[in-house]
C-alpha cells in the first residue's frame, strides 16, 4: 500500500529565487513530479533582483521529504536557506501549559489565593475531604499515566518518548471534554510499582487514563487500580478502542442489515485492545466468535493459555475450531483485526458471508489491504486517516471522562461503556448513514456531549448542580 502524502509529513522550506520569470511555477511542478504536494506559498521578503519564499509542501515520509528538498534545490536559479518539519515545530516546548484562573494583581489577590485565606480551604478540606471536589482542580482534573512500553505502534520507547503522545492526550481531554489532564510518564515497567505511585498520586485527580502500557501488565495494573482506588480507572487502549468498534459495528449492522445477535465475529489480537473489544462485543449481544492471535485461532484446548486467554476460549469458539485465522473467517459476518499488518488478503475476505464487514485496524498498515478488502466487503473500516470509516479513540475518551467527572463516579462499568457506544452510534442519522460512513468526525458537534451525558446517565449522575456551595458548607457562610 503506497503511502499518500500527510500534513503529517509537511515541511516549510525557506528559499530565494530569481524575481520575475517561471522559476516558481517550476518549483512547483518539481515538487508535484516528486510525488509531493504544495499547499502553501508564501513571499516573505521581496528585491529588484531575489525573491525570498516559504514553500511548504506535505511528503509521505521523512526520506520523501528530503527528495522534495532536492527536487526543488535542482530548479535552476534556486537557493535553499532553512528547511523546517512543521511537525517537530509544533512540538517544540511542549503542547500544553498551565495558567491561573484568577488574576494575582495585588496583595489582596495574593492573600486569597495564596497565604493566609487558602490556609481556611485547607482546614475546610481536612475536615470534609469531598470538598476537594469542590474546592480544588481535583474536580476536573485527570492523571494521564504511562510506563512508555507500548506507545502507538512504536513498542517499548520509554517514557520520555511517550511523552509528547501524553500530551498530545492532555490537549485533547482540553479541546474536547473542557478536562484538565496532565501527563505522568513513570520511569518504571514493574507492575507493583506502577500501582504504588498511581495509588499515591490519586488524592489529586478525579480520573485515572492509563496509557499505552502493554499486555499481559495492564491488565492486572487496571484491574487492581479499579479495586483500589476510589476514582474511574480507564484504560483507553483496552476500552476506548472497544467502545469506538462496537460503536461503528452498530452502524455497519445498519448498512447492511444485519442484527448482532446474529453474526459471526472473527477477532485478530487477543492484546489489550482484542481482549477489551471481546467483552463489550458480548455485553452487547454478539454469541458466535472466534479469536485468534499469533499462534493460531484460541480454544480450549490449546496448550499453554494464560489467565486472560483462558478466559477467551472458555467465551467463544463453541465448535473448538482449531486451525488458523484464514480458516477461520470462511463464512464470517465481521472481521475485526487489532494485530498486524498484512496478514490477510482480498482472497481471504472474498471467503466471508455475503455483506460482510472488515475493521482491519493496525496501524499503520492494516491486516488486509483496505482497497483489497472493498471489493468484497460491504463496508470496510480502518485506524487510518487517509480512508474513509476512521476507528479513532479521540471520539469517546472525551465524552467518557467528562461524563464520570460530572456524575461523581467512582468506577468504570461495562454497562458504561455500552452506553457510551450506543451514543456515539446515534450521532450518525439515518439520511446521513451509509457503508463510507458509519462513524461521525471527531469534530462533529454533537459527538463529545453525546458521550458526556450517556456515560453520565449511566453511571448514576445528574446534570452539574446550578448551587456551587450547599447550604451546610464552609462556603455557605462567607
């Protein structure tokens, strides 16, 4: 699968040519006949005889982006001066900051927000804890926590390479769900200790967002997190993926009209994110799948199953099918694929039942060639910007984490999560529902408050209360 060019591989390049002449329409059909694409062009200083511009330009990968630098350094007449990947540009001093909410103009200010009157908070915390809530960030607050061994496709980079992904989450819970979130990149992988400091950490946030942390780990480290502490534990790898799958299965369904309880779902990964999207998929009806990972389709009885994969073939593959993935999808309804690259094609999906559905979501090369799969597919979805049908987890951690917030939850249910997806998916009408559109933009108006107020209801909560201090708070005297 070719790669297209991406805003995500642009470059600006700052460069002078002569004044007057073709020089700069034939800047840009060298760049067009190296495969990249101009989408600015920008005059920054002007002469008789030179002219100074940025050219910025988008490339498929970074060694793309040097030959667009050649091909324009090759136009006669042309110098190049600095070269710029906007990329590395917006990242540079980090994409989030803190600021105060209230100005500190005089020593009045001082003395509220600070010393003395803040001692008076203190003691009115101390002697109601859940005035916390109330009283401090920890109301809208949200600890995004990594150990940096499994972030994006990368693998195990460590945490201050994880670092600009958890930003990058933090801006998002902001853009999104108006949440406070900050980035905590912990330089341990031991379970134990990960659950030590995250315990530790907790008094100061009203939600846990474990991150890229991989499988068997995050398991145990949720599961006794969510044990633990008294706040919502969400692991957004596990369960942010699988409330967006279910979510645009609902919508595929539609498409084709098929009804869940009904079809036959074969799962690629047994990981994090396969093992999370199995149990909603079940919660939300489905009865007949199989699952596979990289030794072959899991049963029963299988020698060497863990824990977790123990769990899976005793909860699907009713016939003990033994053989393969390839094997398995002959006369399936859905494929969904949280794996590896390439590992099917156009041949295996033509094995399907009529109208079938493939989520080839890897990243970022898919199980199955996308263009391949659309030829015998009904509806075909991947992680991928670049195709239509994006399973993205920026459309439900928003909307999550603002409804547990609002709601005062102190757990995650499954029940939440189906609620959840069954928002997301009512986002999509039926005028504008159809097989290249099954799951709205993360920009969609309606698709964070949506979330919000299902996973709100769902947990218990009521609407945010319009009478900041009870009647019997410290704060009802002032």
């Amino acid at each position: 699968m070719t790669a297209l060019p991406s805003v995500s591989y642009s470059i600006t390049v700052r460069l002078e040519v002569p004044a007057g002449g073709s020089t700069v329409s034939k800047l840009t059909t060298a760049v067009e006949q190296a495969g990249g694409l101009v989408t600015a062009l920008d005059v920054t200083a002007s002469g008789h005889e030179r002219l100074r511009i940025d050219v910025t330009c988008a490339a498929a990968d970074t060694e793309h982006a040097g030959r667009l630098v050649e091909a324009m350094r090759a136009v006669p007449g042309v110098e190049i001066g600095r070269v710029s990947d906007r990329t590395f540009l917006m990242h540079l001093g980090g994409k989030i900051s803190m600021e105060a909410k209230h100005p500190i103009r005089n020593r009045d200010d001082l003395s509220m927000i600070y010393t003395p009157g803040v001692a008076r908070v203190c003691l009115a915390i101390a002697a109601n804890p859940e005035d916390a809530r109330r009283l401090t960030i920890k109301r809208n607050t949200v600890a995004v926590v990594t150990d940096g061994s499994a972030v994006l496709g990368l693998g195990n980079i460590g945490p201050e390479a994880a670092l600009p992904v958890m930003e990058g989450k933090a801006a998002l819970f902001k853009r999104f769900a108006g949440i406070d979130a900050w980035p905590l990149c912990l330089d341990t992988q031991d379970t134990e200790a990960i659950i030590a400091v995250v315990k530790a950490i907790a008094p100061g946030f009203a939600g846990i967002n474990l991150e890229d942390i991989s499988a068997p780990r995050c398991f145990e480290i949720e599961a006794r997190l969510r044990e633990e502490l008294d706040i919502p534990v969400f692991h957004d790898d596990q369960h942010g993926t699988a409330v967006v799958v279910l979510a645009a299965l609902f919508n595929a369904l539609r498409v084709v009209n098929k009804d869940i309880s009904e079809v036959r779902v074969v799962l690629s990964g047994a990981g994090a994110a396969g093992t999370a999207i199995l149990k909603l998929l079940i919660e939300a009806g489905v009865k007949d799948a199989i699952v596979a990972d990289i030794a072959g389709v899991i049963h029963t009885e299988r020698d060497g199953l863990s824990p977790e994969l123990r769990w899976i073939a005793e909860n699907t593959n009713a016939a003990k099918y033994s053989g393969d993935l390839k094997g398995a999808l002959a006369g399936a309804d859905v494929f969904i694929g949280v794996s590896a690259p390439n590992i099917l094609n156009g041949a295996d999906i033509a094995t399907m039942n009529k109208d079938s559905i493939v989520f080839a979501l890897a990243n970022p090369d898919p199980e199955v060639d996308p263009a391949a799969a659309h030829e015998h597919a009904a509806v075909v979805a991947t992680g991928r910007s670049d195709f239509p049908n994006q399973i993205n987890n920026v459309l439900v951690f928003p909307g999550v984490f603002r409804g547990l917030l609002d709601a005062q939850s102190s757990k995650v249910s499954i029940q939440t999560e189906l609620a959840a997806a069954k928002a997301l998916a009512s986002v999509v009408t039926d005028d504008e529902l159809n097989a290249d559109y099954i799951v709205p933009s993360v920009f969609h108006p309606e698709v964070h408050t949506r979330v919000a107020h299902a996973v709100r209801d769902a947990a218990g909560g009521k609407a945010p209360a319009a009478e900041l201090f009870p009647d019997d708070s410290p704060g009802a005297l002032i």
